[in-house]
C-alpha cells in the first residue's frame, strides 16, 4: 500500500506542481531569465575582480606615492610657514646689496665695511645656496667700488680728521699693504694738488710762478702734515711688515718729485718775470722752509736765479750794444756843440751817469741801456754773476770800441778840422767818462769788499785778477793811437812819440795787411783845455805818411807854445 501511497503523492505532487507551474509560468520564465542573467552577472564580476586584483599593486604603488607626496608638500608647507614668520629677517639679507650701494652713495663706509664683514661671514656659513652665493658677489663688487671711492675721497681739500678716518677705513678694509697704502695716499693727494696747479692761468709768468709757489708751500705742507699723522717712519720695526721696501723713500722720492717738478715751472716762467726780486725772495722763503722736513732746496733754486738774471743781463746788454751799432750809422759829428770850458773829472763818485755823454747821444743812449741793465739785477745780484756781468761788459765795450773805429774808418777822409776835434771828444767821453762810470756801476751792484769776503781772498787780489774789474786796456786796444795823451807829457815826448810811431810805420811799410788799430793814424791836434792825439789813416806811400806826420808836429809845437803864452797871462 505504501507504493501506491507514495505514486499518489507524486501524482498529486506533479499535478500540484504542474498547476503551480501553470499557474506561475510568467514567475518562472523570469525566474530563469534572472538566473541567467545572475550566472552571467556573476561571470562578469568574477572577470572584473581578477582585474581588481591585478591592479591593487599599483594601486598601492600610486597611493604610496602619494602619501610621499603629501609629505613633501608638508615640508614645503611647513618650510614656507617658517619663511612667512621670518619674513622680515629674510628681507633684510635679500636686501643687502642694495643696502651696500645706498650706504656708498651716502659715503657711510663705516655702515657699509660692517656690511662686507657680515656679507662674507654669511657667505662662509651658507655659501652653498644660490641665492645666498649671489648676494655675497653683489656685494664684494660693491666692496671693490667703495675702494676705489675711498681712495677717490682723498682726491680734495681735506682736513687732517678726514683724511685719518678714510686712511684708517682703507686699512680696515684691508685692501693695500702698508707701501701701497702710502703710495695710493700720496698719489691721491698730488692728483688733487696738481689740478690746482694746472688750473692756474699760464698766459702771466708773474701770476702763475707766484701762485705756483703760494699753492705748492701751503698745500705740501699741509699733505706733508696728514702724511706724517698717518704713517710713522720712526716707529720700530713691527712684524709682519715687509723689510724689503724701505717705506721712507716712498715719501722723500714724492718730496724730490714736487720740488723737481716745481722747479721746471720756476725755470720756464723765471725768464719772463718782470721782478725777480720779489720771486726769489718768496722762492728762499719757501726752499727754507722745506728744511723742516730735510729737504731744503735753495741751493738748487739759486743755480736757476743765477742762469736767468745772468741771461737777462747778457740779453739786455747786447740788445744795447746793437742799438749802439745802429746808432753810429746814422752818427754825424756836424753842428756838435763845444762846451770848452767844462773841465771832464776822470773819477766817477756818483750813480748820475756824466753829463758829458749828452753831447754824443749814441754813448748816453748806450749809457742809459746798460744802467737799465743794471737796474735789473739791482735788487738781487748774485755773487756768482760777478765775472761774468764784468766779462760781459767788457765784451760789450770792446764791440763799442769797434764800431766807433769802424765810423772812423768809414769818414775820416771826409772830416773837417771841427769834426776831428769831436771825433776826439767822443773818444774821450768813451775813455774818460763811460768807462770809469761802467766801472763804478759795477762795484755798486758788486761792491768789491763783498766779494772779498765772499770769495775769502783781499781786494787787491781781486783787481789784480781782474774780478769785477774792466781791462781798460783791452777794451781800448782798437783806439789805442786815438786816445787822449796825458796834460803833463812835454812836447819832446810827444815829439818823441810821433817820430816812434813814424819809425814804426816806415817799418811796417812792406807788410801786406795792416792790423786794425796800427793802422789808422790821425794828426795830433791840441785843443785849449787838453791834449790829444790823432792819427791819420795809414796811406799806401810811406812818404805822404811821414809828411803828414812833420806838418801835425809843426801844429803841435806851435799850439804848446801858445798853450805856455797863455798859462804865462
């Protein structure tokens, strides 16, 4: 029974189920659409999550990264937080390069050293950052140019407390050695010195030698003062400092430096001074003060003076010479008035020049030229210029000399009896008058016992070498048979005299050329206050010569013996 049980049942179960399925057929259709579509979801999912798990590693690559990343910016966050709160620390480092230039301009170059110092400590500690490498570079450039600015500071007129602080700043910033820090003070101060003096006008000797000489004592001196506040020659050797260079020449080469440099102006505008006097009195005065400081230069200057008053004086003296020369071209002896009774002094005790020049204007127009001469060395005649002024002359009269025989030469076949006389007048002044007077000039502006005792000998040694004194016989030797003969010869000696130098000529007759002053001989003539003798020109046949020379002791006899009569009444 419990077969047929159980076959009921599932018949019952089947038709249960078929009328279920009946009744549920849509429920079932999606059921198994829903499976399918789960089973096929699932296939799907299955698929992605082995892709999911192929992934998840750089996945986790990507989130470690990230997580370094976070870190980073971290830091970066926390590196700016702290740049924020030191934001004013930092600016002012940034800053330091235009702090240093602002601090140049302003001349605070205490400020700005401090600034270096600090620059290259910071660049020591962090010199591997950039920005900190840049800043420190700037600021070394800055550095060099504050040295070249402080060297140029000293390029003024500066007081003794400048010029120690910028001369004590250059030492700190360390930039010389002790030579080359005196070198740079030095150059810098004659560079300051030397526009000064370049910019004193040139057109003036006067003005320009004497604001040369007022510039140069006060401004030496004062360079001289700050040098020698600054740097010791007579410290003791200290270490570290280099014994090969000797420091004390630098300075005493700078001071022989000026003084030469000084005296180069002195010798080109020295010439065209109008009052050297004056000059030499304010170049003594500056040479010896010099000698404060070892470096007394006088007796340099004096080789100067004495060259150029020596070449002034030889200059004007020529000068009256050929105005004398031209001046015997145009010289006549017509129409010259006779002053007889003026009796001519042969010593001359007075500075007028003889008033007996007058009346021959070519000798009182030399005369005056050669006192205007004088006048110029007056003031300040050097020793040292004794014998050459008096050689000078002496060759300047010597030239006198031969240009009145040169005028003789030229006319004395043409002069009349008036003529001659004055011819022998002049000669006279020349002899008697300008001579002595030349000669009494001359030891006023070199009184002889001066030289004496200068030279340290005696004053007759000085005549007897002819120191200051004019050779007159030398200076006449051209005149020699024209000059005056002296009042207390007789007639026999003038006869004597003549019939000698016509013995003289006769011998000299077969001699082709005559000397110059052999051979002009003029007629003796005796005028009423004096006695002179003039000798004739020298004729080619000696006969005519004798002659002439018989007919002049004739005249010369017969004007003594009426020169006795009258001596008698």
């Amino acid at each position: 029974k419990e077969p047929d049980h159980l076959n009921d049942e599932k018949t019952s179960v089947l038709q249960t189920t078929q009328e279920l399925v009946f009744a549920n057929y849509k429920t079932f259709v999606q059921t198994a659409e829903s499976s399918r579509e789960i089973f096929k979801q699932f296939n799907e999912t299955e698929n992605r999550l082995d892709g999911l798990v192929q992934k998840i590693p750089k996945f986790v690559e990507k989130c470690q990264s990230f997580c370094d990343t976070s870190k980073d910016i971290n830091t970066y966050r926390r590196i700016n937080s702290l740049t924020l709160t030191r934001n004013a620390e930092l600016l002012e480092v940034l800053e330091m390069p235009q702090l240093m230039e602002s601090c140049l301009r302003s001349s605070q170059y205490n400020e700005a050293l401090e600034l270096s110092q600090y620059a290259r400590q910071l660049g020591t500690k962090h010199g591997d950052i950039p920005i900190i490498s840049s800043i420190v570079a700037e600021i070394e450039s800055s550095w060099s140019g504050m040295v070249g600015q402080v060297v140029g500071s000293l390029r003024g007129d500066l007081p003794l407390a400048r010029c120690l602080q910028l001369v004590g700043l250059l030492r700190s910033m360390d930039a010389f050695t002790e030579p080359e820090l005196r070198i740079k003070f030095l150059q810098a101060r004659d560079s300051w010195l030397q526009s000064l003096l370049n910019a004193i006008p040139k057109e003036d000797p006067n003005l320009h030698i004497t604001k040369t000489i007022e510039l140069s004592r006060i401004h030496l001196f004062n360079i001289i003062t700050q040098y020698r506040a600054m740097f010791n020659d007579d410290e003791l050797i200290t270490p570290g400092r280099d014994l090969a260079v000797n420091e004390c020449a630098i300075f005493y080469h700078w001071i022989e430096e000026k003084i030469s440099q000084f005296l180069i102006t002195l010798e080109q505008d020295l010439p065209g001074v109008t009052s050297i006097d004056s000059i030499l009195g304010q170049c003594t005065y500056f040479g010896l003060s010099f000698g404060r400081v070892g470096a007394d230069f006088t007796g340099r200057m004096s080789d100067i003076f004495v060259r150029v008053i020596g070449e002034k004086f030889e200059s004007s003296v020529r000068k009256t010479t050929k105005k004398f020369e031209k001046d015997m071209e145009s010289f006549t002896l017509i129409n010259k008035i006779q002053k007889t009774n003026i009796k001519m002094p042969t010593a001359v005790k007075s500075e007028n020049p003889p008033e007996q020049l007058v009346e021959f204007y070519p000798l009182a127009e030399y005369c005056n030229g050669l006192i205007s001469a004088f006048n110029e060395i007056r003031l300040c005649p050097p020793v040292a210029l004794s014998v050459f002024c008096t050689k000078i002359l002496q060759e300047s009269l010597h030239n006198v000399v031969k240009s009145i025989l040169l005028f003789y030469k030229q006319e004395q076949q043409a002069f009349t009896a008036s003529e001659r006389e004055n011819m022998l007048k002049f000669i006279e002044n020349l002899s008697e008058q300008l001579i002595p007077y030349v000669q009494y000039c001359i030891h006023v502006i070199f009184p002889p016992n001066q030289s004496a005792i200068h030279l340290g000998v005696s004053e007759n040694l000085l005549q007897e070498e002819g120191i200051t004194y004019l050779n007159r016989d030398i200076i006449l030797e051209p005149l020699t048979p024209l000059l005056p003969i002296s009042k207390n010869l007789s007639v026999s000696n003038v006869q004597s005299l003549l019939l000698q130098r016509t013995s003289e000529i006769s011998s000299s007759s077969d001699i082709a050329e005559i000397d110059t002053s052999a051979s002009q001989l003029e007629k003796l003539k005796i005028s009423e206050s004096h006695l002179l003798v003039k000798q004739e020109t020298v004729s080619t046949n000696s006969q005519e010569r004798k002659a002439l020379l018989t007919e002049d002791i004739k005249v010369l006899a017969n004007n003594s013996t009426s020169n006795n009569e009258n001596q008698n009444r």
